[in-house]
C-alpha cells in the first residue's frame, strides 16, 4: 500500500489556527478585553423562517408511508432544479433542468468536479485565493500556476495570451478581495477559455451579494460561457445554508470539450453520491419562492449594512479598501506600510479587534487584512469605533 505522497505537497492550514491560537493567548493575559471577530467567515442570522417551514413540512412527509422519500434522483428533485433554473431566467439564462446538479454545497463539488478531469493538465488560480482550488488540485498532483491580483489590477487579473491553462478557477464576487469582474472582463476570460480549449471552474458562492449592474449574477450572462464554464453555487451566504449544507452545480450540455461534459459528470455523480436529502432540497427550494427570496434578501441587506458601516469608518480613517460593494469581505490596505500579522496584532492588541491577516490567502495577500460583514450591526459598529479612535488621524 502507498499513500498519496501529494498530500506531503500541501502546507498546512495554519491561518485560521494562528489567529485562533493568538487571539485565545491575547483573550487569557487580558480576560476584560472584549474581543471583537471580524475575520467570521460564516454567516450569523439564522434560516428564514420560508425555509424552515418547507423543512418542518418535508419532515412531517417522511413519516407517512403514501409520501415518504427513499434514494432521490442523483442530480437532485426536478422540483428544485426546476426551481433553480427558473432563478437562472430571471438573469435572462436559459438553464435546463438537467444542466442543474444539486450538491451538499459548493466546497464539495469544487473538489469533485476535478474527477473529470485528467492530472495532466495545468491549473491557473488567482493570487490572493481561496485555498479550496490550490489544495484540491496539489492532492491529485496537479501543476498549479497564479495569476497575481494585485492593487495594479484592481485585484481582477486578466488573461494573459503567453501563459497555457487548461483549469481556470475565477471566484467572482471573489474571497477574499471581494473584487468582481464586470461582463466585459469576464468576457475576456471566455474568449481565452474557448481558444485553448479550457474549462473555467466559476465559484459563484457570493453571487447573491452584487449590487453593481456591471456585475453578472451568472457567467452565462456572458456569450459563449456555456461552451467551457462550470458554475458552481452554494446557498451557504444566499441563505443561511452554512450548516443545513446545500449548493448547485451548473454543467451546460454545450460544454463539449472532448467530451459531454454533463453527460461524464452525471456518471460521475450516479457513482459516487446519493444526492442530498429530501428534507435540506425542500428547504433550498423554499429559497426561490417569492416569499424565500424576499427573506433572504433581508438577511443580505442587512449584511450589506455591515460593510456600509465598515467602509464609513475606514474612509474616515483614510485607510484604502477594496470590495464590500458585491461582497461580505473587505479587503483593506494595512496602514503605514504594516505586514498582515504586525497589523493584525496591533489591532487584537490596541482595539481587540479580530481580523484575517490576508497573506494566509497568498503571496499576494501580504500588507492586507480581510474583514467580513457577517457579524451583528452593534458589533460592526462597535469594532469600526474603535478602529477609528486608535488610526483616525
Ligand atoms: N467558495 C468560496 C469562495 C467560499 O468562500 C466558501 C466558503 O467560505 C465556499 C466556496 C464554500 O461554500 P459551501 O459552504 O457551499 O461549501
């Protein structure tokens, strides 16, 4: 027996457990401080109430014989791929019911969608990242390769014409910079994917938050998208889902590239899964509902107050950001030339604030600091105050 030696090739994850372990020494030499994190990246308001009604109601189902659900279909109930497709065309998308795959949420399916596709191919993730893409891809021995986001551009790179890629993962509203690329710049990465030949892997797990008309809710907004892009969504931020665990995958049957791509992914998930339950799929169906979409866009603007209140405080302190207008993650500029963690310890320390230093997303992260919206306005308010007593000059 031989172990997959390409787990000797990932480093540890040592960001989320530095911060905990600093902030938990910090919190015991000083237990009157009252620590404020703003580094959540989970959500904090709870299901609405559409979704726990259509669960409380799947339950009651399950306990009698004429409705009970065994096995479900393996790309998920036609109700909520239906569903889902319908929310496609209220972006002007037209999605079939079989180009939809509901998954136990987006994590997952970034991972499993790479059963498709051979080692040998070239992976291009952007730099600041989302661990998932490199790590997933460093286990199967694949080359991974960065393009840099960067303040130069506007932390959205574009494709560059000399540099090969067969994989391309765009996270857009992205995590960590909270940068979204419009229809245009989204565009440019089609038209290069369909060149070579490339699949485009689009983490949509931020979709709900975009507010600016330039941004598209969806790649197939774009023309010649359903030809080499994957979509892949999760219901974790649209609504809750963090724990309840759902997403969706979209695999249009126009992605030929070799093979029918939905057709390989069907197999693929016909093999390996047994779809999500019955109970979670009503609850993430009462999310399309008129009534579903109006709650959750509750929870959304009040998240979206939170970054209002964030970037209030950081334009008050003259501190330069980017993000929060499309996304839950703000992504400042550490002050006065700081490193992530120098800036990260003076604000644990002077204004028991909690961030997440941003060179734990890569080289590119370094000299910035992530804050996120999730946490309650009185918290948000209270941490930016603070903020602004120790760097307002
Ligand atoms: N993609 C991005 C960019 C994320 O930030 C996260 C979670 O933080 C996920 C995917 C995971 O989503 P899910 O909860 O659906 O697995």
């Amino acid at each position: 027996m031989k172990i997959n030696n390409n787990f000797s090739r990932i480093k540890e994850s040592y960001l989320f457990a530095e911060v905990a372990q600093r902030t938990s020494a910090f919190a015991k030499e000083h237990p009157d401080a009252k620590i404020i994190k703003m580094g959540i990246g989970d959500v904090t308001l709870p299901l609405c109430p559409a979704v726990i009604d259509a669960m409380h109601k799947a339950v009651s189902e399950m306990g009698v014989k004429e409705t009970f659900k065994g096995y479900g279909e393996y790309r998920g109930y036609d109700f909520l791929c239906d569903s889902i497709a319908g929310y496609y065309k209220s972006f002007g998308v037209d999605i079939e019911r079989e180009e939809v795959f509901v998954s136990e949420g987006a994590k997952s399916d970034l991972g499993n969608i790479l059963d498709l596709f051979d080692n040998d191919n070239t992976v291009l993730v952007t730099d600041p990242v989302y661990p998932v893409y490199v790590d997933t891809n460093l286990m199967a021995g694949r080359n991974v390769i960065y393009a840099a986001a960067t303040e130069e551009n506007d932390f959205l790179p574009l494709p560059d014409n000399s540099v090969d890629a067969d994989i391309i993962y765009l996270c857009s509203p992205n995590n960590p910079t909270g940068a979204a690329y419009t229809r245009d710049q989204l565009k440019l990465w089609i038209d290069y994917a369909r060149a070579r030949g490339a699949v485009i892997l689009l983490d949509a797990a931020y979709e709900a938050f975009i507010t600016d008309p330039a941004v598209p809710h969806t790649a197939y907004e774009v023309e010649g998208a359903k030809e080499c892009v994957i979509e892949i969504c999760s219901l974790s931020k649209t609504a809750g889902f963090t724990g309840t665990r759902c997403g969706y995958t979209i695999v249009p049957k126009q992605l030929k590239l070799g093979q029918d791509l939905n057709k390989l992914w069907l197999r693929r998930q016909s093999t390996k899964f047994n779809g999500v339950s019955y109970i979670i799929q009503c609850g993430a169906n009462a999310v399309f509902t008129p009534e579903g979409q109006r709650q959750i866009k509750e929870s959304i603007a009040y998240y979206q107050e939170n970054s209002r209140i964030l970037m209030e405080a950081l334009d008050a302190c003259g501190i330069k950001y980017f993000g929060g207008k499309n996304s839950p993650y703000i992504w400042l500029k550490c002050p006065d030339g700081m490193g992530s963690w120098e800036f990260f310890d003076m604000l644990l320390e002077r204004a028991n604030v909690v961030g997440t230093p941003g060179e734990g997303f890569g080289e590119n992260g370094k000299g910035y600091l992530r804050l996120t919206s999730f946490s309650t306005h009185e918290s948000t308010r209270e941490a930016m105050e603070r903020i602004k007593a120790l760097l307002k000059k």
